[in-house]
C-alpha cells in the first residue's frame, strides 16, 4: 500500500468523563446504564433554569501536580490526563525521540475543544474586577486559548508533525480524530494523540444554552433528565471530560508490535449551510457525511452492525439523525445496534466526539454495544433499533461501526471503524 494511502489503526484509548477517570470505568459504567448526571451545588447555580450536569467523576485537580494543574484551564488538565493514559496504552514510555518506537517529526497531535478555555477567561475577568489587575493570573493567555488542550498534549508527548485544534462545535472531538486518520494515511505521520476535551460547567454557558431552549429542565430527576429518542425528550444535558485514542498507520504498528484494537477507516464530512444552531430536519446534510463515508472508503453498509449516535435528546436533532441514516442505509439500518452513550454522559459538547470514539472503539473491540437509558417511550418517528437498558452482543466475524458527532453551525462528521 502506497504512502498516501496507508491502513490506519487504533492503538490506544484514554478517556477521563463523568462516569470515571479512565476509560475502563468510564466504559464499565457505559455497560452498567449508569447516569453520571447530577444536580449542581452551590449559590452561584440557585437562580438558573437549569440546575443539573454531569461534571467529571475524578477532578483532574486530584489527579494532576499542583504547579502544573494551576496552568492549565481545565479542558487542558482532561485532555492532558486522558492523553497520558492512551500514550501508555498504546505501550509508549516517554516523549517521541526518548522513546524510540517514534520520533518527534512523525508524531502529531489533534486535540479539539468547541469552547475552549472558557472557564478561565470568566474567572480570571471575576478577578480583574474584583482583585484589581495585578492579581490576573500571567498564565490567562495560554490556559484560554482553543489550542491549548491540543498545545499541553503535544508538548507533553512532544509532537513534531503538527500540533492542530479543529473547532467546529459540537463535531469538533469527532473532526480532530478525522483529521488524524488523513494525517497518517496522507504520510504527514505515523502516530496521531487525537480527540476532544471540553470543560464548561459555569452559570454564563449553562444560562446560554438554557435560553436558547437546548437543555433539559428536568431539575427533579437529574438522573432521568438525558433520554434520547424518547418522546419526553426535553434536550440536552451538559457534561464534560475528555476523550482520547491513538491512531497509528498499520505498518508502523506492526513494526513494534503494537496491540491493535480496530481499523480506523475513514471519515466523511458535510455542512447543512441551514441554520446556526438548528439541524436541518430532513437530515439532508447528515445523510451526505455517510454517503462521502461510504464513496470515499471500502467500507459496505452491510458491514456496519453498531452505530454510537450523536443523540443528544433535543427534539429536533434525534430524528433528523435517523432519518438521514435511513436515507443512506436504507434496510441495512435495520440490523444496526444503535447506542447513545450521552444518555449516560450528558453532552460533552468538542469533547463529545473523543469520547464516544473510545465507546466505539470498545463496542468493537468487546463486541458489545452499550445502552441507551431512560427511553421509556420510543418517539414514533425513530424507526431503528436502539440498544435500550442492557448491553448488547455484536456479531461474531468482520464488523464496522460508526460515530456520528454533529455542531452548532452546521458541521456533520461521520466516522468509521472495523474489526481486525
């Protein structure tokens, strides 16, 4: 196979989120339904609409050094934790050059935040206000920039092919991850640190969004307040963490003798050119991601038994998804195991596409698919098969699956992966 036309493998994962602080108890509580949502305490978040969220389950305060955690926003703390541990998994020791398995000029890093360090840049404007201008932390700058989950990461394996941060909203973890894929199949690199980190758990976001009519107001039942496809579906639940996976051309893997866990085959990408918040509801723009996906890969709808979807459970979004996957699939959706692990997670906004790619990665590698929760009553409108309440055996043999992640203004990227 030719150097711009490489097989690309997964090789490691590393997810910290608000089911646990690494991806095995993260895709533990996957497999459990288990609901990391929980009502938020505290006097700052009394007087707003909605008073729920998923926050991670590990503060990456506990995790991480003092002297480093205090530069780092807190999307760069979860990207940088969830980094480390897929480094380590993929069987890495030290940065790219002390370890000799790769050098720094072949090593990349794509690491995505829709939002950025927005955390900080609010804090540290309460502090101006409130403590003067000597007390503005001289770290504000780095720690708020969008490329700063994927800068920390790149420094901290030390990363020489290109560091990127693609921002496309709510697709951006899915879309950095796809610009991996290209980067080692185009020859740029070898081995890609990919994904997506977000960290917005504050009143101004959670008031936005809230205004904007997008989340649920379901302040009574945190737990039951995520429920995709279901008809009492209200919208979405905002959660943060991080999600990570190392992506490696097949050649370079075997060379070392890496563990694979699946192929990563291709991306496919669209934009609605509808709205810049509001799906496009015949899922028109979707339906042309999968149909790029399917033109532009080997890949065969027969192929794909399990779909992690982007189901954030607005009402709008939900169906517009399915619609556009039985536009594409047509029949072959019927023998699709559907999953919307963000019934669990809440919506980590450009970090949702990094960790449901390690959900999709695992869906593989067990040959499970795991739960939808809290879909009492199924929208008459969703006519697929969706994974409720209990986990599901995927078949034995050659298998694909597929994440979906679409954003704010548009964006729609479709992912792939198939066994080995």
């Amino acid at each position: 196979m030719s150097s711009t036309n490489r097989t690309v493998v997964v090789t490691g994962i590393g997810a910290t989120t608000p089911l646990g602080g690494d991806s095995a108890s993260t895709w533990e509580g996957l497999l459990a339904g288990r609901s990391g949502v929980k009502p938020l305490e505290g006097e700052r978040f009394a007087e707003l609409p909605v008073r729920i969220a998923a926050p991670a389950a590990v503060d990456p305060n506990d995790v991480l050094p003092r002297p480093l955690a205090r530069k780092l926003d807190r999307s760069a703390q979860f990207a940088l934790i969830a980094a480390r541990e897929a480094w380590a998994d993929a069987g890495f020791t030290g940065k790219a050059g002390d370890d000799k398995q790769i050098e720094p000029e072949r090593l990349g890093a794509v690491v995505s935040s829709g939002i950025g360090g927005i955390t900080t840049l609010l804090d540290q404007y309460d502090v101006l206000k409130e403590k003067g201008v000597r007390r503005v932390s001289p770290h504000t700058v780095p720690m708020l920039m969008p490329n700063g989950p994927s800068a920390n990461v790149g420094l901290e394996v030390g990363a020489q092919a290109g560091v990127h941060s693609l921002v496309s909203a709510c697709a951006s973890g899915a879309e950095a991850v796809g610009y991996a894929i290209e980067m080692i199949r185009s020859g740029r690199a070898d081995v890609v640190v990919a994904g997506g980190a977000e960290a917005t758990i504050h009143p101004l976001p959670i008031a936005a969004f809230a205004n904007m009519m997008a989340m649920s107001k379901n302040n009574d039942e945190p737990t039951k307040a995520s429920r995709p496809y279901d008809k009492a579906r209200d919208g979405f639940v905002l959660g943060e963490g991080a999600g990570i996976v190392i992506v490696e051309s097949a050649e370079h893997a075997a060379a070392r003798g890496a563990r694979v866990y699946c192929e990563a085959v291709g991306q496919g990408l669209s934009s609605d050119a509808h709205h810049i918040a509001q799906p496009e509801p015949s899922g028109r723009g979707i339906a042309a991601a999968m149909q790029q996906l399917l033109d532009s890969t080997d890949l065969e709808p027969s192929e794909i038994v399990h779909l992690n979807a982007h189901a954030t459970s607005t009402p709008q979004g939900d169906v517009a998804e399915i619609k556009a996957l039985r536009k594409v699939l047509g029949d072959d959706l019927d023998h699709v195991a559907i999953s919307a692990t963000k019934s669990m997670t809440g919506h980590l906004l450009g970090g949702a596409g990094g960790i449901e790619t390690v959900a999709t990665v695992l869906a593989l590698y067990t040959r499970t698919a795991p739960p939808t929760i809290n879909v009492d009553d199924l929208d008459d409108e969703v006519v697929a098969d969706i994974v409720r309440d209990e986990p599901r055996q995927l078949p034995e043999g050659t298998i694909a699956a597929i994440n979906n992640s679409f954003g704010f203004g548009g964006h729609n990227v479709v992912l792939a992966f198939r066994s080995v």
